[in-house]
C-alpha cells in the first residue's frame, strides 16, 4: 500500500515505520473525483478542498493503522468476498467519528481486527434492564383491529387499524365493537360508514424475557464500536505522526480550520 523510501517533502503522514505518500493522496482524490459523487465534491483549491485531501488522510493512516496492528496480532483478511462491505450507517458515524465507521464498513480487516480487540466487551445485565426500562414504549405494541367497510352485500377490507388511525366518530365505533361486531352506520368522510371488526389483535407490554437477547445484542454492538474506535483512538496517538499541511480538518493550527473553539 505505501512505500518506505519516499522523500520527505513528499510524505502526508507516517504510521510507525510506514508512510503515507502524497501521491496516495493524489490517487485516492483523483478517484472520487471520477467517481459518482463528483459534483458534490469542493473546489480542490479552495480551503475546502485542501480539508478535503485532510480527510482523506485521516482515512488513509486509519487504513494504515489497522493494518500494522492487524499484522502485530498475526491477522490476516477473511477470504468470504460477502463480507468485503457492509453498510455504513449514520448511527455508527456518531457514535465512533465518521472515518473509523467509514473504514470499519470498507475493510473486512478492520472489522476481523475489532472483533480480536473487542471479544472481551461485555454488557451488564443491570445495564441490559435499565435499558428496558427507560424505553417501555419500544416494548409496547398497540392494540390493532383489522376492519372492513360494508357496502350492501360486499365487504372491503381496510387493512389493520390503529389509534389515531381513523378520523374521530370511526375510531370510536370501531373501537368500541368486539370481535365480529359491526359498528355503525356512522358518519365519516364522503358519508355514511358501516365497519365490521373482522379480528383483534391486542396491545400490551413485551416481557422483559422476550426482549432482553434483542436489547443484548443491541447495547453489546454499541459498545463494541465505542471500544474498538478508543482502541484506535489510543494506538494512533501512538503511532501517527501528520506532516504540515495534512493536519487533522478541525485541527485549529492550520489556516482552513473551520471548527474553532
């Protein structure tokens, strides 16, 4: 990936004994320039382009580092081609810094690495239920009637109803018949409405028993990408040194800092 007798001026950054070029720089740019999001892309003269090759650096010693401490632990690729992406969401973007959740979703080694580094990371149980509670509504199902609109001998199902579904006097009527009654006729939008509750299916709270695997793998997925980015974090403390004019986009020593305290 990168090459160790570059000269200096011509190195963006180094990661332990491994430099970054700025010709790889260069390549990675020009491959988003001539990529499908182009048009969205900065002025590559402007101070938002210059934070952009400043990302890409970020992006690039990311990659780099995973790699020197993937080899530090005898870590190689997983050979299935399915798991060469996966998808990056905006969640994970908040929650570890955009460019480790970018290179964690690029590079199934990053991901073999911090499945090595994180296969300690345990939730509480304490944790798992103080979760339940706190969000009792994502655990409670509303009670939901299927319904249909009767027009003489014919029936036209209307599908599952819900609360706040139905305007005013039609939520009442059909809320107020059980199973298999017929509610109306009542007045409703364009006329009179005959409904018929055709099955009910009852609301209520999910036990704690049925959930806690779910909210489990929920919490322990979080906090596996909280400890693989502050093990990152750490290690590129470490081991990355940036050269002038590549510092971090928010790094408030340069000129085109935008993020200023």
């Amino acid at each position: 990936m990168t090459g160790h007798l570059a000269p200096v001026a011509a190195v963006a950054a180094e990661v332990g004994e491994r430099v970054i070029p700025v010709s790889l720089v260069d390549a990675r740019e020009a491959e988003l320039r001539a990529g499908p999001l182009s048009a969205r892309l900065p002025h590559p003269h402007g101070a938002e382009g210059r934070n952009l090759r400043r990302w890409l650096v970020q992006v690039l010693v990311t990659e780099a580092l995973v790699e020197v401490e993937a080899a530090a632990l005898g870590l190689v690729a997983p050979a299935d081609g399915a798991r060469a992406a996966t998808p990056l969401t905006l969640s994970a973007a908040l929650r570890t810094g955009g460019v480790v959740a970018a290179v964690t979703a690029s590079m199934p080694l990053a991901r073999t690495l911090r499945d090595t580094v994180t296969a300690g990371v345990r939730v509480p149980e304490e944790e798992v239920r103080a979760y339940y509670e706190r969000n009792l509504d994502r655990f409670t199902d509303p009670e939901v009637r299927h319904v249909s609109r009767l027009r003489g001998a014919s029936a036209a199902p209307l599908g599952p109803v819900r609360r706040g579904e139905l305007p005013g006097p039609l939520e009442t009527a059909v809320f107020s018949a059980g199973e298999g009654e017929v509610a109306g006729p009542v007045e409703g939008p364009g006329g009179s409405w005959t409904l018929r509750v055709d099955r009910v299916e009852p609301g209520g709270r999910r036990p704690y028993e049925t959930v806690r695997a779910a909210i489990a793998a929920e919490l322990t997925s979080v906090a596996v990408e909280q400890a693989f980015a502050g093990w990152l974090e750490r290690r590129y403390a470490e081991k990355v040194r940036l050269r002038h004019g590549f510092e971090h986009p928010a790094d408030p020593h340069h000129a085109d800092a935008t993020h200023r305290h």
